[in-house]
C-alpha cells in the first residue's frame, strides 16, 4: 500500500564541521561559518577542563575533563577555545541539518529487517532511549521510524555514543524519518503532551 508521507533526510555520519584541535592556555578563535545553529565539545582530556568563549575574552562555559557539551551558535560564526593546561584535544563538531520534503513512498524495505519496534509512547516511559547498538550492532544501514495517530507528535534525537545527542525535531502523524548511511548507537524518543503510536524499522 503506497501513502503520503513527508520524508525527513540526515546522514548522520557526515560532519557539517569537524575540528580536532590541540588546545593551549589561551583563547583561538575556531571558525565554522554561519549556518550551523549547534556545536559538540568534546574534551578528550583525562585531567584538565576546557573553556570557551565568543568573543575572545568573556567566558561563557567549561567543558570538563572526559565531557561533551552542546552548544547554541545561532547567528555566530566561530566559537573562542582555550585549556585550563595545554596540549589536550578538544573536539570540535557538528552533524548536516535535517532536511524535509513531501514524498510519496511505499513501505517495502528493501533488504532483510534486522530489527523492527512497534509500540506506543507515553509520559510514563518518556524520553525512550532505543539502543541500537545492543540490539542490532550496528549492522543495519538504512531505516525509518513512523509517527501513527491522529493529531499527535513527539520529538526525536539522534546519538552516535548513547550519551551526546544531536538536535531534537519534531515528527508528526503521518510522517516517516527514512535513516541513510547512519552510524547511529541510539535513538532518543520524547513525549510532548501526545500519546504516540510508533513503528521503527532497522534494515
């Protein structure tokens, strides 16, 4: 059976931006360009914390040893970065942005189903971690996840480690989120207000 549904795109294992960069004790400005809206620092430091800043001067967060933080770069187009002791990594990226447009498609998978999830999330059991790793080992390639009901939604999240998670976006009924090329450990299901039906299939 054939519907219409708007498909929503990520590779999620390509980088919009990706910075290894070896940190000193003082600030150097790491430019991305304007149209990232979130960066991930990731300090590979063991002992020492990372700092960073917008302008150069005023400290606006910490990245402790072993952590990894998001954030918000809306409207910026480079992020100031420093350690507390040099000669530590601080990670510095960011995956390509969702992008949604209105398709019609038929759910004939087109290889074998590795692993398929179909149930309903509520409040009591939000947010759903579903881990993929555990559960498919990261064979599966390609998949989708289906938002069923009437006039509900939820918000979904990637992560390629099961602790950092990419931006949430929100899918609504009648829409399905096709994964392609991933590299994805979990998905992070969140309940908005909407009791959801759901289907995900890994392929």
């Amino acid at each position: 059976m054939t519907n219409q549904y708007t498909r929503h795109t990520k590779e999620v294992g390509d980088y919009e931006y990706y910075n290894p960069y070896t940190l000193t004790t003082l600030y150097v400005e790491q430019v991305f360009g304007a149209k990232i809206s979130t960066i991930n620092l990731t300090n590979d430091s063991t002992t020492d914390t990372a700092q960073y800043s917008f302008d150069g001067a005023t400290l606006h967060g910490e990245v402790g040893p072993g952590e990894s933080v998001k954030v918000n770069v809306d409207q910026k187009s480079s992020i100031y970065v420093k350690g507390t002791a040099g000669g530590d990594v601080l990670r510095i990226w960011s995956y390509v942005d969702v992008s949604a447009g209105s398709v019609t498609v038929a759910f004939q998978p087109l290889g074998v189903v590795n692993k398929s999830y179909e149930a309903t999330l509520t409040v009591g059991v939000s947010p759903l971690d579903i881990d993929f790793n555990s559960d498919a080992g990261r064979n599966s390639k390609e998949g989708w996840i289906t938002c069923d009901g009437t006039n509900v939604e939820m918000t979904v999240e990637f992560s390629r480690d099961g602790i950092t998670f990419g931006d949430p976006w929100t899918i609504r009924s009648g829409e399905n989120t096709d994964f392609a090329n991933f590299d994805i450990d979990t998905l992070r299901l969140t309940h908005t207000g909407d009791d959801v039906p759901y289907r995900v299939v890994l392929i």
